[in-house]
C-alpha cells in the first residue's frame, strides 16, 4: 500500500494518541481519523499496518481458522474448474453451494463471499485457475539488446503540395470523414526506433500513413549508422504493437532474414512499449512544439527530418535521463563489439527485407539439408518427419541458420537456432540421439499442480485417480464429472414449487367467417352439367341459366340444377321449351 507523506504524518499522529488512549477512546480517535483520510475505520488499520506503526487492534482467537475442510474446499474448486467453458465462464459460487448441499458432498453452512475468500488464500480460485502458466519476463540487458518501433499519425500538420500546414479541428474530425480522405496522402506519419536500455531514440517523418513500406524503410535507415547518431546497429528484438503493417509478411521476412526475434504485445497493452511511446511524448513537447515559429513554407518532408534528427542528436546528448543517470548516448555507447551487428553494407540491409526465407522438408532422421550441410531438429519442439519447415539465412551466425516451426492448432511462431550437424570420420553424427532424453519440459508451478489435481478428481471412478491423460480424454469425450458425487439438478429438485389456483378468464369472441363457394361462369357451368347430363342436356339450357344466374353459378348448386333438368317436366314447360328451341 503506498502512502504519502502526508498520510504517513497522520498515521504517526494517530499512532501516538492510540498508545496513550484510554479504555472505550480507541475507536472514538479511530472514526476521527478515518473522516479526516476519507476513508473506512478498517482502512485505517490497514494502513497503520502497512506503515509499520502498531495499532493496537488485537487479533481474533480464531482468525486463519477455516469452516471448510482441504478436501471440501478442492471439491469446490475442482466443480467451478470442471465448469467452465470455452470462454472462460464459470458457473457461480452460490450455485457451486448449492449444488454441492444438494448432492450432500458439502455439510459446512458457508456463504460464498467466505468460500471466495478462501478458495484465493489457497489459490484454488477459478480467476486463478483461468491464470495461464507464467512465462519467463524479459529483460533489456545491454544497448541494442531490445528495440521499440512505433508510428503515429499526427493530427495536427500535413504536407499538402509539400509545404507544412495544419489541420482545423473544424475541417478535420470524424464527422467530416470526406476531408480526411482527402489528406491522407499528405498526412504526416512519425516514425521511432528507442533503444529499451539507454533509450536513445531516433525519428524520422513519411507521407501516406502506417504502411509495411514506411515500416521497412524506417527500420533499415534507423539500423544503419548516421553521422548525426551512434545509435545503429541490428537489435537482438523488436518489439512492436500488433498493428497490420507491423505483423505483415514484408516485416516478418525482414526480421527473419536479420535474426531479429520480433514480439508484438497484446491488443489493449501499449504500457508493453512504453519506452517508445514515451519517446513520441518528447517528440511532441520538444519539437513540434516549435514548428508554430517557423515559417511553413519553408518546411517540406526533407526539412522535418534534418532538423528531426539534428534536435534527437542534441536531446540525446545533453539530457540525463532519470532511469539510469546517464545521457542517452552515452548509455549506449557502453556498448560491446559482439553485441553491435551490423551488415556489411546498407545494401544487403535492404536485401535482407526483400528476400524471402525457404522449406525444407524434415527427414525421418530429424534433419533438413540447407547448402551442403545437415542439421539436427530434434530439438525444435513440435517438429516430426515429413513436415516442411521455414528457414532463413543468419548472416550474422552463419553457418547457422533459424528454423521456424509454425503450431498447427494454434498458428504461434516459434524461431530456433540450429547450428550444422557435426559428423565423424565415418560420416556418422556425433553425439546420436539417446532415446528418452530429448525434450524436458518446464516445472510447473502450483496453479498448475492444483489445475491439474483437480481435473483428475473430477473424473475419478472407484478408489483410484486417473491419470492427467485419462482425465483429459473424459472431459474431451464429455464424460460426467463427479460422477456418483455431484446431482447436477439437486439443488433444482429440492426447491419446492408452489400449486398455484386457477384464474378467472374473459372469453374472446372472435368474428365468423363466411366462405363462399367458388363462383363459375355460365358458360363454366353449362359444360359441366353437360358432362352430367349427357344426352338430356338441352341448349336452352345457357339461355335459362343466364337469365336465372346473371352473376354467375355457384358450385355446390350444380347438383340441384342438375336434378331439376332431369325431373320429367309438363305440357306447359315442354311446350315454352318447344318454342323457346324454335
């Protein structure tokens, strides 16, 4: 807990009066204080602890002590880790409870604010579980052991016709995307290469945004040496931010070709290169700062860069920097002769940008040939027979060469350094493989022990443990975890449900429909009670039908039409329809 000095004057102040408190006015001047420092009364504690004073709180009888066995607590643990899913979700603690109350595989009564607070003492907490195993921190150890590179568009100047001019807030912002499409080919992008150990830096100004070519360019001029700056040279690492030009094939080639180890931080983790972005902050302050009193007419890109790297040479040079007491250049001028590489000519240095590695196919003795020699794989993790390899040149270690393994399941790049195989008289390969010890794998720390244990106990059948395969291959097969232990419905099936009564209704009166049937011409219909009628159609027939049905025939009334031209008819109808035909 860090404190100021002022605090660390109020906890001294209250402090005093504690040691000479009398009985009942302890927490009268504790509640005192807290309003005074803004905040709780077991804050105020905290803080006298973390400043060393005595407080003169006494400790709980019972403090330290668990309600929770070792074994109820890994159960918990082990059902909120069997729980989670593919993006990390876990089922919650409350839920974990209850069911695990329900299944009777836990008596304690615990709250699950306790059961938090405990599966972190122990490190069992899923938070921690989800902790991926820790890698080994990087260090800068000398001057171009670690460099930054980094871009940034500025918002504020632009070269249109080539001449220096600024940009209005009220012209360009995202509401007038129109503008800013416009200069983007004028838009002026500054470039920095920092050295992580003595932070020396240098800077240099392109047209036409974030692109590879821009990238590639700069870091070749930045490696080579200038008049102006000691600062050159090829860095052991580059360490970048995941930006599209940064991760691109141009980049990644460049690298390789240099036996360069290039790293991107993560998204959303830009305190990764801070050195660098530190470097734009001064760029910003101390230099374009005084581009407001020169006139822009006379500032082009070749401008901005002279004077660019006339202002980086004199910060450099006169500014001690805090960290390590020293100048920037003369930091890294503490340099030694191996850790300085550089190529033989600036030629090749663009060369090695543009040349592309090649493959080679692993041999079923481990080895790939590469110009006339043979080299041994075996201990590049994740290489087998018959898979093609990436390998670029390293003009730096040759004959060694760096053989790239590409994870298939992940798609992670992993660089390794093979040196030539050496053979005997005989041709034979010293020192030949010892089958058994090849590869060792890290030691694992206590998350991964307890991960491990715990996914074991989860598929546990019987008295015995399975192993950590075993465990793995059940999960993976969606076997049941705990089973015999864990009722995943439990906790569902002993909440008791409520008979709830019947409620009034309001019946809904819903409007009839009338459906008519299909309506047929007279002409429709007369042919099909031809059909009908056959010989006993008549064809007066049409003439009565339409005088009858101006509107047309309904379908379901053919058949009584039909029956009543077949009824025998009398004098009268026989003589209308005689006259009618005549």
């Amino acid at each position: 807990m860090q404190l100021t000095s002022t605090e660390h004057k109020i906890l001294a102040e209250l402090s005093a009066k504690l040691a000479t408190a009398r009985r009942g006015e302890r927490s009268t001047i504790i509640g005192g204080f807290a309003e005074s420092l803004r905040c709780s009364v077991p804050t105020v504690y905290r803080k006298l602890d973390a400043a060393g004073f005595d407080s003169g709180r006494k400790r709980r009888s019972d403090a330290g002590d668990s309600v929770l066995t070792d074994a109820e607590l890994e159960r918990i643990a082990g059902v909120l880790l069997t729980s989670s899913n593919q993006k990390g979700q876990t089922m919650p603690v409350q839920t974990a409870l209850d069911m695990l109350r329900a299944s009777g595989a836990l008596q304690a009564d615990v709250s699950a604010a306790t059961v938090s607070r405990q599966l972190h003492q122990h490190r069992l907490h899923p938070d921690q579980m989800a902790n991926p195993t820790p890698s080994q921190q990087m260090a800068s150890l000398h001057p171009n052991h670690v460099w930054q590179i980094d871009s940034t568009t500025g918002a504020y100047y632009y070269l249109p016709g080539g001449r220096l001019r600024w940009m209005p807030e009220d012209e360009f912002y995202k509401n007038k995307v129109d503008n800013l499409v416009k200069a983007s080919s004028d838009l002026l992008t500054r470039y920095a290469a920092t050295d992580h150990t003595s932070h020396a830096f240098k800077l240099r100004y392109y047209l036409g945004g974030e692109t590879a070519q821009n990238l590639i360019d700069f870091a070749t001029w930045a490696m080579w040496k200038q008049d102006d700056s000691p600062m050159h040279g090829v860095p052991c690492m580059l360490l970048m931010d995941p930006g599209a030009a940064n991760k691109g094939t141009l980049m990644r080639n460049f690298c390789k070709r240099m036996s360069v180890k290039l790293e991107h931080h993560k998204p959303g983790a830009a305190r990764v290169t801070g050195s660098v972005e530190k470097t734009h902050d001064i760029a910003r302050m101390h230099f374009e700062t005084r581009l407001r009193f020169v006139d822009p007419q006379e500032v082009d890109l070749d401008w901005l860069n002279a004077n660019v790297s006339e202002w980086a040479a004199s910060h450099c040079s006169n500014r001690v920097h805090t960290r390590h007491g020293a100048t920037r250049y003369a930091k890294w001028m503490e340099i030694k002769a191996e850790q300085l590489r550089v190529p033989a000519s600036l030629d090749a240095l663009r060369e090695a940008a543009a040349r592309e590695p090649e493959t080679r196919r692993v041999t079923n003795q481990m080895e790939i040939p590469f110009e006339g020699r043979r080299y041994d794989l075996r201990l590049v993790p994740g290489v087998v027979p018959a898979l093609t390899v990436t390998v670029a040149q390293n003009p730096f270690r040759a004959p060694a060469i760096d053989v790239l393994f590409t994870c298939p399941d992940t798609g992670a790049e992993t660089w390794h350094v093979v040196e030539p195989i050496k053979v005997d008289a005989h041709g034979f390969r010293e020192g030949a493989a010892v089958f058994g010890d090849e590869v060792r794998t890290a030691a694992y720390t206590q998350v991964d022990h307890a991960r491990n244990d715990l996914t074991r106990q989860a598929y546990r059948t019987g008295d015995g443990l399975p192993t950590l395969e075993e465990a793995a291959k059940a999960r993976k097969a969606h076997a049941q975890a705990y089973a015999g232990v864990v009722d995943a419905m439990a906790d569902v099936k002993a909440t008791e449900v409520p008979t709830y009564l019947p409620r009034k209704v309001t019946p809904l009166a819903l409007p009839e429909r009338r459906v008519e049937a299909r309506r047929l011409a007279v002409v429709e219909a007369c042919i099909m009670l031809k059909r009908r009628l056959g010989g006993a159609y008549q064809p007066q027939t049409f003439t009565d039908l339409s005088n009858e049905f101006p509107t047309g025939v309904l379908e379901d009334q053919l058949d009584a039409i039909a029956e009543r031209l077949l009824a025998p008819a009398d004098d009268g109808e026989a003589s209308a329809r005689k006259a009618g035909s005549q």
